[in-house]
C-alpha cells in the first residue's frame, strides 16, 4: 500500500487509481450529522460514462449495463409494465403513436404515409413481452432471441480508414442530420416492429459510431421475429421533420439577428422587423398545402440478424460484450487519439464537426437565428454556434441523447436496482466469511431525527474558505488503500467459501477504516 505521498508522482499515482479501480476526479461533499455535529468531507465518485473523463467510473458503469442486458434477454418470465416514475429508460417508443404523425394542442398533420415507404401491416397483438418457445424433436425446448444491427444509409463512398472518396460529393449535411435525428429514427423502427411483430418486444440497444461516423444501433432483442418482417420494417422506417428549412443560412458571419429588450425578440440587423417566432414559423408550414418536410431520415439497407440460443453461453456473453464495447468511447475516439489518426481522418471529422456545431438540434436551439427563425423561447444572449446542447460538440457529433436504449419491460429494474444487486453478491460473499459490510444508506439524506428533520446534511464544500480540504493526493491516496484492502478481502472471502474453511472469530469489517466511505452513489 501507499504509504506517503511524497513517494508517488502525480501521474504514477493517477495511474495506480485507474488500474485499482478509484475515481480520479472524485466531487467532494460536506457530510454533517446533525445529531453529534460531527463533519466530514467525503469524496463522492464522479459517476462519468466516459473514459476519457474518468476510466475507473466509466468502466463500472459499462459492467452495470453489461449484467442488465445479460439478465433481460433471454427472460421467459412476464414483467409487470413499470410507470413513469419505475421506469429506468426508454427511447419513447412505449406509445402507439403512428410513425409519420408529429402533433401539439394546435396541428396535426397527416397520417398518409409517405409514397416511397411501403406499407406495413397491422397484426393482432398478443399482451407478452416474453418470445416463443420452440420444442425440438428430442423434446428439447429453445427460446431464441436476436442481435440487431441498424445503419444510415451512404452519404459518398468512403475508403477502408471511414474517410470520403471524393470529400467534395459528400453529404455532410444530411450525415449531420441523420445523426442529430437518428434516436427519433429508432423510436419509429421499435413502433413499427412491435406492429408487424404482434407482441411487446423488448430491447437493450446501444448507439455507436461507424468507422465514417455515422452512428448505427446494436440491440439484443427478446424473442424472434421472422428475419424479412425485420428487414420490412427498417425498409419502412422513417422519420419526417416538419420544421422550417435549415439548408441555406439566412445570416451568416457577424450579419446576425440582434436581441431587442424594448421588443422582446430578435430582430433582422437591416430591416429591424422581428425575426418569425418559432410557433409562426410552423403555422406558416402548416398554412401551405405545398410545404414538404425539412428533412427526411431512411434507414440504410444493411441490417445485420444473427439468432442468439438462450443456453449459448459463450455466443451470449461475446454479443454482450460486443453490445457494450465502445460505451465508455465517445464518438470522436472511433479515430483514436491524436496520434493514431489520420490527417484525412482529422479532415473528415473536423469537416463532419462543423456541419454539426451549425444546424439546429431542437426547436430551442440558438442555431434557429441563421435561418431566419427564432428558437422557441428565444431569450437574450443566444448566439448561433453556440448552443448548450452535447449533441454539437466534436465528442459527440450529433448524438446528444443517450447511448443505451432499454425498454421499460426488459428488466423491470431499474440501474439502481441492478446496483444494489451486485452489492447484495459481495454482501453475501463478505457475510459467508464472518465480513459485515456497511449499509449504503447509512448516511442517507432521507435519514430523520425523532423530531422529523433531516439528521444527515450533504453540502458542496467551498474551495476558496474550507481549509480542511483534503489534497487531490490525498482523496486518491485514501481511496487506493482501501480498494486494495477491500479487494484483499473480497479474495480471501471468496477462496474460504472455495475450501469451506470456517472463518476467524475476530473478524473486522469489509470496509472498516479511519475515514468515511461515500454512499452508493
């Protein structure tokens, strides 16, 4: 163990951190307990899924995900339909909504589908969640599910590195499009699937990036489905964004609409006439019965289908692997770091970036002045290219939503659930070998005193007046100590249950130390 801190440098102990597992940007708390006075400060995981933030949370968080799709994908068991307030995720596909119908208290557009879209039928649904199960002439019984891969379609062929051929035919513009809509795409394919399907199918998907950036869907699907309705379906699948254009900018360069307080709106910098509000902007769309959609997003052609045998083990736990991979990557790492990519790589994702950081992402977004529209709930201080939204920035390129799409049926937990599962398996392990771990809820804010008032306070600490803030090599150091002790102890809980021995009668908690550990967060 580390015994000071002298001894380690700065990166060989953030590298110790991330090879035992401790955050290494934990987020520092004030912890007081109102009954004794008592006040500690507590490093609190920073919880981030990304690996380029923070490796050791990123990872945890990849392993969670992990144990939930393994665990609701080859159910054979029904799950009661969760509430809003239960459910743990889901794209929004829950509702029944048909594909092409966008509506609001004030228009509704036409349910006709699209003439380039082939029908789709409508089968009798059946109220499961759950897939068929097939006997075998030995009498052998299998219930098979399925892995699915979903692509947008091409933008310019592009070579082996994922860059353009020919960068000037490329449409950067409706790769950006595609991307910043594609998780609407998804809630339409899961509508629609369930349609032609005739039950409630549920899913684990999880969304990554192309060797050309463009993001495609992975899911584990429960039960099957024949693989031309699958194929069917995606050929049907499309999304219609009926907002005003967003081709050709308006206002370009410094030439921008200004804010004017006494209006309450932005006006046009050489007529000073208030730009459109966002709601006239629609109304004008919905006036013209020659107005067509400001984009259109397709499903590619490719669409990947491989059956998955509950009692396959290895094949089941290489496609949970292979569904989870990249979660802790973002999308710009597809390429690596700075120096593993390619200058034509840089140029496409640098050219990929820029169409994105300008088009709108939302109907709030600020990027709506460019193109003669102002943003819904337009306020002072907007300015194109720089609105708030993840989906804009070079990590993401689009894709600001999340990365994991679970259906509220594919569990019926929710990750804190799941958590606490996995904490129950230590719990267990630690008891059989005479450990106690400490209840994760021992300091929880909910915790009340006889009077009914809180008795546990968490605040964030003040960096510039507490001075008893503990060092960034300290909370690090702490925190690799009593991962390797508890790691220690785990091990050796584990081997006595392997060889049956019988515990020491003076044992000491799994996690005894001198400080105080964080709660489950």
């Amino acid at each position: 163990m580390i015994s000071t801190l002298g001894q380690v440098a700065p990166d060989v102990l953030h590298d110790l951190a991330v090879r035992n597992g401790v955050c290494v940007r934990p987020v520092l708390s004030r912890l007081t307990d109102t009954a004794t006075g008592e006040q500690l400060v507590v490093p609190i995981p920073c919880g981030s899924t990304q690996e380029r933030q923070c490796p050791p949370c990123a990872d945890r968080a990849r392993k969670l995900r992990m144990q939930q799709c393994r665990e609701g994908w080859h159910r054979d068991d029904e799950i009661p339909a969760a509430s809003d307030d239960d459910a743990d995720e889901d794209t929004g596909s829950e509702d029944e909504t048909p594909s092409d119908v966008e509506e609001s208290a004030r228009r509704v557009r036409s349910t006709r589908r699209r003439q380039d879209a082939p029908d789709l039928p409508r089968v009798p649904m059946d109220n499961r969640t759950v897939g068929r199960a097939f006997t075998a002439p030995n009498g052998r019984t299998y219930r098979p599910s399925m892995f699915l891969t979903l692509t947008l379609p091409s933008y310019g062929k592009v070579g082996p590195d994922g860059t353009p051929l020919d960068p000037g035919s490329y449409d950067y513009h409706r790769a950006a499009m595609d991307a910043l809509h594609f998780p609407k795409l998804v809630d339409r394919f899961w509508q629609n699937l369930r349609r032609c399907a005739g039950y409630k199918v549920q899913y684990f998907a999880t969304v990554e990036a192309q060797r050309r950036l463009a993001p495609h869907l992975h899911a584990a699907v429960r039960g099957v489905i024949p693989r031309q309705v699958v194929k069917d379906v995606a050929a049907a699948t499309y999304h219609q964004l009926w907002w005003p254009q967003c081709t050709e900018p308006v206002y370009t360069g410094d030439d921008l609409p200004r804010w004017d307080d006494y209006a309450g709106a932005f006006l046009d910098p050489h007529t000073g006439a208030p730009l459109p509000t966002w709601e006239q902007a629609l109304d004008a769309i919905g006036d013209d019965p020659a107005a067509t959609p400001a984009h259109v997003v397709k499903l590619g052609t490719q669409v990947d289908y491989q059956g998955i045998i509950a009692d396959a083990d290895d094949k089941v736990s290489k496609a949970v692997g292979y569904l989870t991979k990249y979660l802790s990557k973002s999308i710009a790492d597809t390429y690596g770091d700075d120096d593993t990519i390619t200058t034509a790589q840089a140029i496409h994702l640098d050219r990929l970036h820029r169409e994105v950081r300008w088009l709108p992402c939302s109907p709030t977004c600020s990027n709506w002045l460019r193109f003669g529209v102002q943003p819904k709930d337009a306020e002072a201080g907007m300015r194109p290219g720089w609105c708030p939204s993840k989906a804009h920035d070079r990590h993401h390129l689009g894709l600001g939503g999340r990365r994991v799409l679970v259906s509220r049926q594919w569990t019926g937990k929710t990750l804190t659930d799941h958590r606490a599962d996995r904490a129950e398996v230590v719990r267990q392990t630690l008891a059989a070998a005479g450990l106690d771990m400490p209840d994760t809820d021992r300091y929880a804010a909910t915790t009340q005193l006889e009077d009914g008032t809180p008795r546990f306070i968490w605040t964030p600490v003040d960096r510039n007046n507490d001075d008893d803030l503990p060092t960034w090599h300290g909370v690090l150091t702490r925190g690799i100590n009593e991962r390797i002790r508890w790691r220690t102890q785990y091990e050796q809980a584990k081997q006595r249950a392997r060889d049956g021995t019988t515990p020491p009668t003076d044992t000491r908690s799994a996690t005894d130390t001198n400080e105080t550990a964080a709660p489950a967060a």
